[in-house]
C-alpha cells in the first residue's frame, strides 16, 4: 500500500477535483419520484403515487405499463429482479428470473459441434419460462396497497386506446423492422400497411389489452395454468421449442433478502444470485482502500484500478456464479477482506494483469452451476428498484399466437457450452451451464444505497454485462467525484469484464492522453460496449439530498424516451 500512498501524494498536487460541467440539474419533488425508460409510464407511476398508492404500488403499475409503451424491453414475456426497502425498515429481494425448461439440453443449441447462435437468440429453444406477471403479483399482494385492478387499469387503457409515439419510441422500434417482418403475427401490430410506425402516428396494441385484462380479472393464474401458456408451449412447438405446461405450472418466484455490503460508510442493497450484486460489491470493495477522489475522474490511473478490479471481479462472476438452488455461491469468500487483500496486492500501479494469468484463490466448498431499469420512491419511505428484460431488444422477437407480447432469449444468458461466448462475449463456466429448470445467471443488480439507515440513492441499469460497471461507476461518481444524480448517470462509462481482454469506453469517456497511458500499461481499448453499440446501458437514478431531503431523479439520456417525474 506504501507505494500507492506516495503516488496518490504526487498526483494530488497536480489534479483539481472539484467537478463541476454543464449538466441540467436532476428534477426535484419531496412527495415521490419516478424515473423510468418511457415518460408515459413513469406518468402512470405519478398517477398511482397521486391516488394514494405506496411505491410498490406505483412500481407494479409502471411495470405493466412499460410492457405496453417500451415493448422493447419492458415486459410480460421476460424476467427480473425487484429490490425494496419498506418504510419500516425491512429489505426485500424479489426474483423473478426466468427459468430454463424442463426438457433443455444443451445438444439441442449445437450444430456441428458449435452453439448455433441464431437458435440460441432467435427462436423458441431461447425462451425461459417467464417470471414478469407472478413477480410484480407477488410484490404487489405482499407490499402493495392497491388491487390489481387499479394498478393494471392504466396500461390497459394505454395498449387499448394506443399512445402516440415520440422520436425516443420510434428509434427503437425501427432498429428491428426486418425482424418484425419475418413473423407475420408481430407485423400487423409493429408494422401497420407493411411500413414502419412514425413519430407521432398512434401504436394500439389490442391484442395485449385482451391478455392484460385476462391477468387483471383472473390474476397469475391464466398466465401460468390458463390459455396465455397454452398459446406460448403452441408457438415453441412449432419453432425448436421445449416449453410445456409443466413448466408453467412450475414456476415459482422467490422473496428473499437483498445482499448487504457497505462503500465508503454507505449500505448497498443489491440483488443475490442469480443477480450479480455481488460483483458490484466487490469491485467497491476492492477499490474502497484507493483515493479515487485525488487520482481524478477517469484519470489514467483511477481507470487502471476500476479496471483491475472490474478484470478480477467478473472472473470470480463468471467461474463461480449460479443459480443459487444448482451451485453454492462462495458469496462471503468473495467479499472477505482475504479475497480483497488478495486481488489489491495482485493489481500492479502501473501495469495491467493480464486476463489470461489471473488465478483462483477461492476453495468452493462441495459444487451441489434487453432490458429496462426503473426507480422509484414514494413520501412515506418506501423505495423500489428494478430491473427485467427480454435479454434481447424484443427478446426473441416472436410473438405467441395472439398474446400480442414479445418472448424472452434469455436462455441465452446461460453458458450452454463451458467457455462459449454470449450475446454479451461473457465467457462463463460450469456453475453457470445450461441445466433443466434452472435461471441463468443474470447482470440485473436493482440496487439501493443506504445512508445512515435512510434511503440514499435508487439505482440499476440495462446494458447485459455493462449492468455491473454502470452501477459501479454511478455510485462512484456520486460517493467519489461528488456529482448530482443527474451528472452521475450521464458521465460517459468506460467497461472491463475480464474476458474479452480489453477496456470497452464510450465516446468522450477517455482521453487522448488517458488512452495513451493505459496502452503503455498494457491495456487494449476498443470504443463501444462488447456487443456493438457506442453507447450502452440505460439507468434511472433517485437520490434523497441529505440536506433538504428532497427527492432528485434523473434520467439517462441513452434513452431519451425516458422521464423523471416527481
Ligand atoms: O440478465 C442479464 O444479465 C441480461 N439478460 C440483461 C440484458 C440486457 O441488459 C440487455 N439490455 N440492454
């Protein structure tokens, strides 16, 4: 440690860490906050909020609403995490992760011996069975104040009367035109007279009104026993699919606790496996010993440490991380202040590891293996994160017969060969293979920071891999660099999952200099996330100013459909 304390003294005196650029400042309320990716569902979130609902309430509600107003990404046919604190203290975890059919097989992605990738993304054999309608059921039963009927009313009417579409809305639906194409069932609803929908032309979804009103009068019950999974097992039938009904009549979301580790002096409450809260925790930890205030936002060497210990967190992620109901998640050895110790005195000051020395010191014991996040708090001390997705934007893109939502490829988060790469390059082994009823492992870490026993910040992101160090780097330029909420998710993000061997950045995240440093340290840059976007991720952020108590909610200009209401 000497040798970093005598390097932080002579950066200090060269660089100023008082930050402050030109951001907008985040929206303010003291009665609530609401931040999700599509402004009409956080308006439905203000509107239950309004009608005295509590932020579980309100979270249900935004829920099912962004399933109709993001199709991309919110969801009926995906999966997720919830985490909450209650306002009487008590922490809840909620997973609703999808589950892997009961007749998977990894055989069954293979052609000559390698995964088959469209199989993998873009049919039936990638869907898990959905956990989205019996997640926010459960919440709402268990910590809501309103019925299911209220909460669902608003995103019925908003599939049945339609909404008007707004540039945000259209950027993403046009990214996908081919593929809406190919299923006859998703063009009539995407693909009005065979063309594209327009800014400001009227998107009415019918046939998801019918299935929304089905879950509203009769509950989880017609999703999971009734016509909904019929029509779903049909579909997969007849395209490489193994869903049964069987599985749907299995499935089962779990109430847990969140998991619990502290940054700086602040309590993180984060998501268990199958999430990978844990991994947000030890690269916290990991770097809680460095003065990342005085080596300076995204400085050469503040970067260098974030992406050590990004390198040896997601190492540990992706050999040791399962479901937690298949593999024994080593969580306490990963956060020990062994394993810490351990993982700072192998990172050099001036030289990156490389991916491929990195070695194991954790001793498992006996082995029993796209997206939208939304925030959300209310006035009486309730607060809400989560975060579900289809894996891809619209998942599969198949639509079953006429429940007019979009199914999951979430298998595909599983790795169903040892050492396969996934959609998001992550190369993960055994703990995390393929196997009959069991939920991939996840990036999803809906998240809440605790100050002095009292909310502090509600965040999470979208973005597959890039969730991790999203989440990483906003709680750091918060706690570090001092930034409002609103700089704090904007700030471009730089990115390290230990293989590929590279430090992924966004445009404007690294200097010319900067970048020049880290390649004499070793490091290889590529500009874009791993899966080939410039930019990625999506988080929806509130912090509580410790000083006046209010509510300061901030949206992600990566996706400027979204909106902060307070
Ligand atoms: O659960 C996961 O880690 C991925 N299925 C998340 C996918 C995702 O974030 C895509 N989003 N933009």
């Amino acid at each position: 440690m000497l040798k970093w304390k005598v390097l932080v003294a002579l950066t200090a005196v060269f660089i100023t860490t008082h930050i402050s650029a030109a951001f907008l400042p985040p929206v303010q309320s003291k009665q609530g906050m609401i931040v999700s990716s599509q402004r009409l569902a956080s308006l439905v979130g203000q509107h239950i909020l309004h009608e005295g609902g509590n932020a579980v309430d309100a979270a249900v509600a935004v829920g099912y609403a962004l399933a109709v107003v993001h199709p991309c990404c919110g969801n009926l046919g995906g999966g997720g995490f919830m985490t909450i604190h209650l306002r009487s203290g008590k922490n809840v975890f909620i997973n609703f992760r999808e589950t892997a059919p009961a007749n998977i097989k990894p055989a069954l992605f293979l052609k000559d011996g390698k995964v088959d990738r469209q199989l993998a993304l873009h049919s039936y054999l990638a869907v898990g069975v959905p956990g989205t309608v019996m997640g926010l059921n459960t919440a709402l039963k268990k910590f809501g104040s309103l019925s299911l009927q209220q909460v669902m009313a608003p995103a019925i009417k908003l599939a049945k009367q339609g909404f008007i579409l707004s540039h945000g809305d259209v950027n993403i639906l046009r990214r996908y035109t081919d593929d809406f194409r190919k299923q006859p069932n998703v063009a009539a609803i995407f693909l009005p007279n065979g063309q594209p929908l327009q800014v400001g032309q009227r998107l009415k979804q019918p046939q998801l009104a019918h299935t929304l009103e089905a879950i509203s009068e009769q509950g989880s019950r017609v999703f999971y026993h009734g016509w909904i999974a019929q029509e779903i097992v049909q579909a997969a039938q007849k395209d490489h699919g193994v869903l049964s009904m069987q599985d749907f009549v299995r499935y089962k979301v779990h109430v847990e606790k969140p998991l619990e580790c502290h940054y700086r002096g602040d309590q993180i409450l984060t998501g268990p496996p199958p999430s990978s809260g844990v991994i947000i925790c030890e690269i916290l930890k990991t770097l809680q010993a460095y003065p990342l205030k005085n080596l300076g936002f995204h400085s050469a060497l503040a970067t260098h440490l974030n992406a050590e210990a990004m390198r040896f967190a997601f190492y540990d992620r992706n050999h040791y991380l399962g479901d937690p109901r298949f593999v024994k998640n080593p969580l306490k050895q990963l956060l020990s202040a062994e394993h810490i110790h351990s993982i700072r005195q192998q990172i050099k000051p001036f030289f990156a590891t490389p991916s491929s020395q990195i070695k194991s010191n954790i001793q498992l014991i006996a082995n029993n293996p796209n997206t939208t996040h939304y925030s959300i708090m209310d006035a009486k001390g309730n607060a809400v994160a989560v975060t579900y997705t289809l894996n891809g934007l619209f998942g599969n893109k198949r639509i079953a017969g006429k429940t007019g939502f979009f199914l999951n490829n979430e298998l595909d988060d599983f790795a169903i060969v040892a050492g396969a790469p996934n959609l998001f390059k992550l190369v993960q082994g055994k703990a995390n293979l393929i196997a009959p009823n069991k939920q991939p492992l996840s990036s999803m870490s809906p998240t809440i920071v605790m100050k002095n026993n009292k909310v502090y910040m509600v965040l999470g992101a979208a973005g597959g891999s890039t969730i991790i160090t999203s989440i990483v780097q906003a709680i750091e330029n918060v706690v570090d660099f001092g930034m409002n909420i609103n700089m704090a998710i904007n700030q471009p993000r730089f990115h390290m999952q230990w293989l590929p061997d590279k430090i992924y950045y966004e445009p404007f995240a690294l200097s010319a200099d900067t970048q020049a440093t880290l390649r004499k340290m070793g490091y290889q840059l590529q500009l874009g996330a791993p899966y080939h976007t410039k930019r990625w991720g999506q988080m929806a952020a509130i912090r509580v100013n410790p000083k006046t108590g209010a509510f300061e909610g901030a949206n992600d200009n990566r996706r400027p459909a979204g909106l902060a209401v307070g």
